[in-house]
C-alpha cells in the first residue's frame, strides 16, 4: 500500500481569497470581546462625547465661559478615555493586560466620566448664551453622560457579583482557642 491511498493531504496549497488569515489592520481587530449591546454603548459614548466636543468647538463668544471651558475639557477627555477603552478592547494589547484589570479600570472609568460629563452638561446648561452650536453640544453631552451612566449601570451587578464572591467568610470558631500548638 502507498501513502497515497491511505493517507490524502492535510492542507491545501492556495486556500483562496474568501478562507484563510486574516490581513493587514483587520488581523488586529477583534470585536468578540465585548457583548454587542456593550459594544454599541460604547461606540456611542465614543460618537456623542466627540459630537459634544465638536459642537462646543463651533461655539465663536461666550460671556460666562467657565462653564464653557469645563465642557471642553470633559467632553475631550471623555472622547479620549472611551476611545482608550475601546482600543484595549478591540486589539491585542487586551491579551497583554490582566482581564481584572482591564475591566475594573473600565468601570470605574465609565463612571467617573458619566458622572462629571453629567457635571460638566449641567453647569454648561448654567452659563451658556444659547447659541445653536451650544444647544447642540449640551443636548450631545447629556445624551454622552447618560449613554456613560448607562453602561456603569450595566456593569455594576457583574462586579457586585464579583465583590461577593471574594469576601471571606466570617466563621467564627466555636471552639476554645486555649490549647497549645505544639499537641
């Protein structure tokens, strides 16, 4: 008997353009690792943070500019942040970074930037001069905090989850600790 009849071959010389590795900036991407509801939460904050930023850009005079100035930071800030956020996620430095790590740092990234966007809208709502390029950077700030606040939200019972589990539990020790080591 020849190879040939029992065994065939095991690969194939030209696998064609629709099988094979996947190239260039697609072979770095994976977008399996967030669930695609937390996927979209995230692409959103990512659009609506840069919208608000944008829009407070456009904005030419203000007369209280405070407000005005705490946005722009905030609402850049927060473009960057979830731009960091959804760039771990989606490249392989995601299997370089401890998995607890890059998902606790999410958290409490998510809400600390929900919260002060939240901030950041609501003192902007206080001292704007109600311009249109101003109304429109406050209504995407709010719709960018609450899209934050959301996805905090939706984290919050997995990591309550993950607190239970680690406490200890508390046995106290019904017998006497008064004999020696050494028995």
């Amino acid at each position: 008997m020849e190879n040939g009849e029992v065994y065939g071959p095991t690969t194939e010389e030209n696998p064609g353009p629709a099988r094979g590795a996947r190239r260039g900036l697609a072979s770095c991407l994976s977008l399996g690792r967030l669930p695609w509801q937390r996927g979209a939460l995230k692409g959103s904050q990512l659009l609506l943070s840069l919208l608000a930023f944008i829009c407070e850009e456009v904005v030419s005079q203000c007369t209280l500019c405070g407000g005005l100035y705490f946005f722009e930071f905030v609402s850049c800030s927060a473009f960057l942040l979830s731009l960091l956020i959804l760039v771990v996620y989606c490249t392989p430095v995601y299997e370089k970074v401890d998995d607890d790590k890059v998902k606790s740092s999410d958290f409490y990234i998510t809400c600390g930037t929900g919260c002060v966007f939240l901030l950041a809208s609501i003192i902007f709502v206080a001292t704007h001069d109600k311009t249109s390029a101003e109304i429109a950077a406050i209504v995407f700030g709010f719709l960018a905090s609450f899209m934050f606040l959301i996805d905090f939200f939706i984290m919050l019972p997995g990591r309550c989850q993950k607190s239970e589990l680690r406490k200890p539990e508390n046995n106290p020790r019904s017998e006497a600790l008064t004999e020696p080591l050494n028995a």
